[in-house]
C-alpha cells in the first residue's frame, strides 16, 4: 500500500491536518504513528483504513479487506454485542458468521460479553468488541487508534503477540500506542506526525533522558510526556 503526496483537511479552506505525505505499508509490516495529542495521528489512520479521502494525492495498493479499530468504540448503539458483530459480519460477506465471531472473542476474551448491550460496555470491553469487528474478515490492512487502552492486564500482555502473528501472516499492521505496549513486537517501523507532514523515526533522533519524580505524581508525569508524543519507560520505583 502507498501514500503518495497525501493532503486532507476536514473543512474545504480549513487548515491541512495533512500534507504532502508520501508512505508505504509494506504487506506483513507493523508500523507505528506517533506524535502529540492532535497533530493528526488518528486522521492518517483514517486515511490509510480508507475512512476519509484526500483532498490531494494518492492512495494505491489498499488491500481489499480491511480491519478498523477506532481510539473510542462508537458504544451508542442499541445492540446487544453478539448481534452487533453479526451484522458486522454479514456487511462484509463472511459465511462462517458464528465461527468467525467465537474465534476472535475467544483470543480477546471477550466471550462473556455477548449478551451485553453496547451501551453497557465497560471502556475496556467496548475496546475488545472494536478488535473483534476489526478482526472479523482476517483484514489484509489492520489499522488499530490506541487498541491497548482500557484492557485489562492479561489481555494487555496477549495484543502484541497477536500482532506480530498477524504481521507474520502478511497482514500490514498499522498502531497508534501511547502506553507503548507494542515496543515487544520485533521490527516495528515508525513515523511521527508533526506540523502536519509525516515522517520516519531513526534511533539517531532520540535523545534518553533519565528524570526522577514522586511517586504520587509519576503517572500525571508519565500521562503528560506520552501525550507530547514521547517515548516514557518506567522504572522499578525506589533505589
């Protein structure tokens, strides 16, 4: 898939949110989009998922399945989460409706939560049921804004590895992660959105900053610095 001189802007004389982008997701690559709260992370992943058009340049190679999880599962709807994922499953023309659906739930664990409506959803449910719908017709391009947030531990821990499987089954992958999580999968590109251009992020660009704060501040810190779009690894607290 590629990106060639991609610009979007959400108003026609708005302000470009995106400019002059030119990328390329490779099939079987995991590819990681950083930057700062609203400097157009969840647009290019939009525009990659095929969910916003640019206004100038070119999208080609797009495979013709595509899985979309977004950063706040849309939880108004009234649907108990079993018939939601059918009729998921029916717009993209699977066949196996009931399998498809116990497999996904199944690796998410989000089996118990076919009974529940939408509404109910915890955020860490409502984010299961996302990656579930996303995973449905085995995409060829999976595009996942924050997937990690509000999971619980275990299943927190089990995501990457599911996402390097899906990579080495030649599925591009492409992840927006402020927790960071996906750092455990082996071989992830990245590209940081800035200013509203795109570009790679080398080793040579980062500096390591070692910075000591109070315990009961290290999570408003931490918090903060990742939505700047940096790179935070906590350690062990105490010496």
């Amino acid at each position: 898939m590629q990106l060639t001189e991609v610009a979007f802007r959400y108003r026609r004389r708005g302000p470009w949110v995106l400019h002059g982008v030119s990328l390329a997701v490779p099939p079987g690559h995991v590819l990681e989009v950083t930057g700062r709260n609203g400097a157009g992370k969840s647009t290019l992943l939009r525009v990659l998922a095929g969910l916003r058009s640019p206004g100038r340049g070119t999208v080609t190679g797009r495979p013709d399945r595509v899985g979309y999880a977004p950063e706040r599962f849309p939880v108004d709807q009234p649907f108990t989460v079993a018939s939601y994922l059918k009729h998921m499953a029916a717009v993209r023309g699977l066949r196996d409706v009931r399998d498809g659906i116990d497999r996904w739930a199944d690796r998410l664990r989000a089996g118990h939560l076919m009974d529940t409506r939408l509404p109910e959803l915890s955020k860490g449910g409502a984010q299961k049921v996302g990656l579930v719908q996303a995973l449905l017709a085995d995409p060829g391009l999976l595009v996942l804004d924050e997937p990690f947030a509000g999971l619980d531990a275990e299943t927190r821990a089990m995501l990457p590895g599911l996402i390097a499987e899906l990579a080495a089954e030649g599925t591009a992958v492409v992840v927006s992660d402020h927790q960071r999580v996906i750092e455990s999968v082996p071989g992830v590109d990245r590209v940081r959105v800035e200013n509203a251009t795109v570009s790679p992020v080398t080793s040579a660009e980062w500096a390591v900053l070692e910075v000591t704060v109070r315990a009961d501040e290290a999570d408003s810190v931490e918090s903060r610095l990742r939505a700047d779009g940096h790179e935070v690894r906590r350690r062990g607290a105490g010496r």
